[in-house]
C-alpha cells in the first residue's frame, strides 16, 4: 500500500468537520509551499544539485528552519541513491512522509489530565500571540467533552486582560475567578484553586501575564505562580502550555526557549496558522524544542482551536497528491 494510500485511509476514518477545518486553516501554506513545490517537481526532469538547492529555498520559506531543511534534505539524498529515484515526482510521497515523520513524537500528543481530582493547566505566553483567546476556545474544547472547566484570571497587569477573559468565560459557559486589576496574580491563583476545588472543577485553566519574554520580573512572577499551585495541589500544574503566534515565524522558537527554562513547559499552542504562509514552523518548532504541538488555531470559530494531527496537518498540504496517486492506483487495478 502507497503511503498516500496509508494517509487516505487514516484521515477517513477521522471526523471530516475536521478535515475540513485543517484544509482551510492551512490553505495559505498549501497555496504558496505546495504549489511551489509541485511547480519544482514538474518543471526539474531531474533531481541534482539545483533540484536540491531550490528544495531547499522554498523549505525554508516555509519556515521549516534551517537546521531541519539541512538535515531534511540529506535523508532525501540518502533515499534517492538508496532507491536509485530518478523522476522528482517519486519524490513526493517520500518528502510527506518524512515531514510526517518530524512531526510525529513518541509522546502522547493529548493534554495530560489527573487520574482524579482536579487538572490545573498554567497558559503562558507573551502579549499579542491570542493567549487568552486560546484559553476560551480550550475552555470550550473541554467542556464539550463534558468536562467542568474553570478559568483564573493571573494576567492583571494588562489593561483589559480580565474583561476579555471573562467575556471568554461568558462565550464558553465557565467561571472565571478574577481579583482587581493590579492584583497579585498569585493571589488569584490561590482563590482560583479553592474555588475550582470547592466546587468539584475538573479542570482549571489559568491565564497569566505576558509581557515580553525578556522582563525578568515576569519570570519571576510565573515561578511565583508556580510554587502557590504547588503548595496546593502537589502534582500540578498538569500542563504549562506555551501559546505562540505562526505569523512570527521564527521568532517564535526564541520565545519558546526562554519561556521552557524557566517555567518547564510541557507543550505548545500554536495560533493563527490561518493567517500564514508559513505553517512549516510547526515543522520548526517539533525539531528544534522536542516539545510536542497540543493544539491549533485554525480560524476565528470557538471550535477552530483544534487538538493537533500530524496526519490531518501533512493531508491538508498535500491533498492534492493523494487525490493524483489515487488516480494512479485506480488506473493500475484497471490495467
């Protein structure tokens, strides 16, 4: 069975609502890195050091990351002379495969949750990257799975932070617990705790400040956060996911780093892919930080924050190859 033929079967037995959601958020990233691809495939008769060269350039337009792209580009080689590949064309199922492969973990890709009691989930980020709107749309996501969600407004710095939380909370159906503007944030987390405890919350999600990553005192407040849920419930948080914006494109992966050593993350929100060429930074971001991709943002619907799939991401890139090798396949039973 061809490879696209395995991918096919894989994304059919998937909700289509959400193949479809995967297929629109990423249809900038398709119109721009998949056309240039197939334009190279067609118009190269064969694969040499130019082939190689403008594979690389569009791969790195995509935001892939130089040091992937590099490593990338010599396994495709190794291929090549492995299988004796001539056509570019046969290249096409191997180049998904191996994207598929970068983006693939051995971790469990799922949001860690308690075996009992209450899940506290601590969200952070810098200014600007959709942190809080992220926190609504998951707010959303979990109580449709019929979870008891509750959310702690930490970001009282920000003008406006609590408004815009609590307007989330409204949307999704959830408390939210909230002090003044200006309040300790590891205050309200200590309130948010009890309250979520007292009332048999399931999961609590947490925003927190987020001025740029390089305010030491921001920092110093998320590790402040981070002993007052300690203290209270032992084993959380459960998650401390980063939410990070697709449109910054590499700039992303410098605020990763720094928010990893000092706050532990456990994995990412990536938003706005939508709004991107460049969605070949989820790529990026799986190599260079080892840390796996939680969710999506794929739109401006409350359910267009979506759990991430490799096979859904490389399937809406490359539809149009699987609909082309079916036809192939489709010929050959015939003949």
């Amino acid at each position: 069975m061809s490879f696209f033929k395995r991918l096919k079967d894989s994304i059919s037995s998937k909700a289509e609502a959400v193949t479809n959601k995967f297929k629109e958020g990423l249809s900038k990233t398709r119109d721009v890195f998949v056309e240039r691809v197939e334009d190279l495939f067609s118009r190269r008769k064969k694969i040499d050091e130019d082939f190689y060269e403008e594979l690389e350039e569009i791969l790195i337009g995509a935001d892939v990351g130089v040091n992937v792209v590099m490593k990338l580009i010599e396994d495709l080689r190794a291929e090549v002379r492995k299988r004796k590949i001539e056509e570019p064309s046969d290249l096409q199922p191997i180049l998904s495969e191996m994207l598929i492969a970068l983006l693939k973990g051995e971790e469990n890709a799922g949001l860690q949750m308690a075996p009992s009691g209450l899940t506290v989930i601590l969200v952070v980020g810098v200014n600007g990257v959709g942190k809080t709107t992220s926190i609504g749309k998951l707010a959303h996501h979990l109580k449709s799975q019929g979870k008891k969600v509750m959310l702690a407004a930490g970001d009282t710095f920000r003008a406006g932070a609590i408004e815009q939380l609590e307007a989330w909370g409204q949307r999704a159906g959830v408390d939210v617990i909230k002090q003044q503007s200006g309040s300790d944030p590891a205050a309200v987390m200590f309130d948010a705790l009890h309250a979520a405890k007292n009332r048999g919350v399931d999961v609590l999600l947490c925003d927190t400040a987020g001025r740029l990553q390089n305010k030491v005192n921001l920092m110093e407040e998320l590790n402040k956060i981070y002993r007052v849920i300690r203290r209270e419930v032992p084993e959380a948080p459960h998650e401390v996911l980063l939410v990070l914006d697709a449109t910054t494109g590499q700039n992303a992966l410098s605020q990763a780093k720094m928010f990893d050593e000092k706050s532990g993350l456990t994995g990412l929100v990536l938003t706005k892919l939508d709004s991107t060429s460049k969605g070949g930074i989820v790529v990026a971001i799986r190599q260079e930080l080892k840390l796996p991709v939680k969710f999506v943002g794929l739109g401006e619907k409350m359910d267009d924050l979506q759990p991430f799939d490799s096979d859904q991401f490389v399937n809406a890139l490359f539809s149009k190859w699987i609909a082309s090798d079916n036809d192939v396949d489709a010929a050959s039973e015939k003949s």
